[in-house]
C-alpha cells in the first residue's frame, strides 16, 4: 500500500473520503517536505502514505505571486480545516495568505 514519496506509484486513497484537514497534517510520524521550487508541500509517512498540501510557506509563495501578477486573490478550499489562527497563526494558511498579500 502507499508510495515511497514523490516520483513512484501509489495505490489507495487516505483519510476519510481520500481526504484530511490542514489542521490534522503532517500526519503522525511523517517526514514534511516543501519543495521551494515548484511551491509546493507534502508529508511522507513510514506507512508509505502521502499526502500533497499547502503550508504557510507555499501559501504566502503563492499570494506575493498574485500581488506581483495583479491577480484578484487566493481561494481556499475550506477555512474550517486551517489551524487556528488564534492560537497558531505561524500554521494557519489564512492568516499567512493574509499576511502575502497585505505585508507588514
């Protein structure tokens, strides 16, 4: 079951429906990668699951693109999954995406 990670076949589907929520990643006991080039995170677990997701790091890659670009904005495909970002804004995907498109 599962993958070696990035570049290998896979098989199944993970979480509930093939899905989790931010707040709940990287899984337990995985290895998380960012990949600074193409702008893009993932979790590798020792059970061969793998798991594409956004960070805050590709998060606020991905608004200083839109604010240099003059786009309209950033979509999230669920804001009741993000870590809080009262009490973790360093994780919270909004709050970073906030904070790349409106800098301090």
């Amino acid at each position: 079951m599962g993958t070696r990670g990035v570049g290998h076949s896979y098989s199944g589907h993970a979480g509930e429906e093939g899905t989790f929520e931010y707040r709940d990643l990287p899984r337990p006991g995985a290895q998380e990668y960012v990949d600074e080039h193409v702008g893009a995170a993932y979790c590798v677990g020792g059970d061969g699951g793998f798991v594409t997701y956004d960070t805050p790091r590709t998060v606020q890659m991905k608004a200083r693109y839109v604010r240099q670009n003059g786009l309209g904005g950033l979509f999230y495909w669920t804001g009741t999954g993000d870590a809080s970002a009262h009490m973790q804004k360093d994780r919270s995907l909004v709050y970073n995406g906030f904070l790349g498109l409106f800098p301090q």
